[in-house]
C-alpha cells in the first residue's frame, strides 16, 4: 500500500511538471512572480522600446538579487510588437491568458496604449503604461501610469523661457499623428501666449515628412525668437539642421518637446543642436543616490550612457515593483491594482527623484536643459 502511494504521488508530480510546461510555465518557477513587457523593440519607435525593455530588465535582476519580492523572483516576459497596434492586442491577450501575467508593463507608444486598454480592462488585469497623455485614464480603472499629464511639463518650459530667456516669439512645428506630441505643443502654447508669450505661427508635419526647406523659408520671414519642436528627436534633429541650413540665425533658440531630450538628437543635429532648450525626465550626472547606482549599472550592463528613455524604462520598473510588494505576499491582479492606488514617495531615477499619484495622476516634476559643448546641461 506504501509502495503505491508513493508511486501515485511520483504520477501527480509528473503531471503538475507536464501542465506547468504545457502553460509555457518552468516547473523550478512555478512559484514566480511573472510580468509581461511589450515593447516596440523593432520598428519606428525601436529607439525607445528597446531601450524601456533593457532599463525594465536591469531593474528586475537587482531586485532579483536581493532575494526578490517577499521571497518570489520576478520574472519578465518580453514582447516585441514592433510599433503596431493589433500586435499589441494580440499580445495583450496573450499575456492575460497564456502567460497569466500579474502586471503588464508596457506598451510603449501613447497610441498602442489606448488601442490596447478595452482588453486589459475588460479581462480586469492591471497594465503600466509609458503613455504621457491623461486620455489613458479614460479607458477604465485597470490602466495605470508612470508619467504625469503633458499639462505638467508644457507650462514649466514656457514658464523658463519667459523668466529667463528673451525668446517672447515662438513658431511651432509639432507631428499631428501623435496624441501626446500634438498634447505637448498645445499645453506649451496655451501656457506661453497666457505668461505674455506670442505665437506666430503652428506648422503640423507627419512623422514620416523629411524635406523641411520650404518650411524654413515660411519660418524665417516670421522673426521669431524661438521655433518650437514637438517630434521625436531624430525627425526634430532633422528639422533643426534644415531651419540652420536655410539660414535661420542663430539667435532664434530651437525649443524641444519631452521627445527631443534623447543624446540622438545631439547626435544627428551636431552643431546645430548647440543652444537647443528642451524640456526633459532625466539628465545623466544627478547627484542622487539613486541616480547614481543606476547611470553606473547601465553603463556597467550595456556600455553606454542612459538616456531619458532608459530612466524612464527604469523608473517604470521601480514603481511595478513597488505596487506588487505593496500589494502583499499573495499578490493578485486586483491587489496590485490597489496597492499602485496607495503607492507614495517612491523613489525614481526622473524629474524630481519622487514618484506620487493622486487617482492615477502621477506628478514626477521635469527639467529643463540646455544643449552646451555638445551635452545636455541642466539649468534649474
């Protein structure tokens, strides 16, 4: 009787180690704590993806190697929906039925967040989204954010150039296929023309446009003191190099949206980056604790400096982690989900080195940077 007892208890051991790998589920991590990233690894918007997914990983392993959350390793699932909207749902789907994820970290656009929040709603799973724009929100109690509203940022950017700068004169040149980007050049426009501040003129471009020469000329007939830019950077950098080829003096100060702040837009402007204002998450050299330990991880892991997309990846990172170890020992989607709605003072690599929400309206604060001898260089 021992001996077949002992044998039926080796058959349902079997069969658990045979559903957990059925479930695509190692039987050694039965017990971990699994997220799921999707990111645009690949495509349009891989310059940010990528680099969310390697900041969200480094943050993973150290927590990892302390011992985990309550005793639990935290694995993560990588997604690549290559900036495409109905891979995303697919994979949104998946990760709340396939890889029984308790969180999903991701996407990464603005756009491919709101395309997928109807599934994570209705499946009532909590997703932490990169998306800027407070539209989020709308779509149910189950997304939540990382970033605080573009009505945040605009106004401290218009604010420093009216307090501290001549520039009383502005064009702006802004993507209109982008919800957030077209959110950062209203919300910047309404606080600068309400400080005193005149537009001259609001100039829309797709994000695929690259002949800017025409627009330079229109630009340069205005005498302005500033053009401002709402694209991401290597599009921006584009633009800023044609404005200065077309003979745009000096004087005038290109002004960037939070999607500028990137080293590509340094790197592909050279030169005529120099003087550029952009408003901005994160600056390398903060002399934070935190910031510290993670500029030296990065460049310890990937042999490169961290740019505004890689403390953003990590401050996403560290609130996940924080919302599932307040969520307890036994953490369910629900749990998580409230346990975010608690969170305060969490520590962050960005803006001011404190995230806080307030009914899913996070506040991080921002900087503004100036671009002198090729560098990004903070000013307040």
């Amino acid at each position: 009787m021992q001996r077949i007892s002992h044998s039926f208890r080796q058959l349902a051991a079997a069969a658990a180690v045979a559903a957990l790998a059925a479930a695509g589920v190692p039987a050694a991590q039965a017990e971990d704590i699994t997220l799921v990233s999707i990111q645009s690894m690949t495509g349009p918007a891989a310059f940010a993806g990528a680099v969310f997914q390697k900041s969200i990983q480094l943050a993973v392993d150290e927590v990892n190697a302390k011992g985990g959350i309550h005793g639990n390793k935290v694995r993560v699932i990588e997604r690549d929906n290559a900036g495409d909207k109905g891979q995303a749902i697919n994979l949104a789907s998946q990760a709340i039925d396939r890889d029984r994820a308790l969180m999903v970290l991701g996407p990464s656009l603005s756009a491919d967040s709101l395309a997928v929040a109807p599934v994570f709603n209705e499946k009532r799973t909590p997703f932490l989204t990169f998306a800027s724009s407070d539209a989020i929100l709308k779509s149910g109690p189950w997304a939540l954010k990382l970033r605080q509203g573009s009505d945040v940022d605009g106004p401290i950017l218009a604010r420093y150039l009216l307090e501290k700068t001549p520039i009383r004169k502005a064009a702006l040149i802004f993507d209109r296929t982008n919800e957030s980007l077209i959110e950062y050049k209203n919300f910047f426009r309404d606080a600068f023309k309400a400080g005193g501040g005149t537009v001259a003129t609001e100039e829309a471009i797709v994000s695929n446009d690259s002949n800017f020469l025409p627009l330079a000329t229109k630009l340069k007939s205005l005498d302005v003191d500033a053009v401002y830019v709402s694209s991401y950077a290597e599009q921006a950098a584009n633009i800023t190099s044609q404005l200065r080829k077309a003979g745009l003096p000096e004087k005038v100060r290109i002004v960037g949206s939070l999607a500028v702040a990137s080293p590509k837009f340094i790197a592909n402007a050279g030169k005529d980056a120099e003087g550029a204002i952009v408003i901005s998450d994160y600056a390398i050299g903060i002399d934070r604790p935190l910031n510290k330990s993670f500029d030296a991880a990065y460049q310890a892991r990937y042999q490169a400096e961290p740019d505004g997309f890689a403390a953003i990846g990590y401050s996403l990172a560290q609130v996940a982690l924080a919302s599932i170890k307040e969520a307890g020992p036994n953490p369910t989607r629900e749990k998580v989900r409230d346990a975010y709605l608690r969170l305060k003072n969490v520590p962050v690599v960005v803006g001011s080195g404190v995230w806080n929400q307030k009914d899913r309206r996070p506040h991080i604060g921002a900087l503004v940077l100036v671009v002198k001898d090729g560098k990004f260089s903070i000013t307040q």
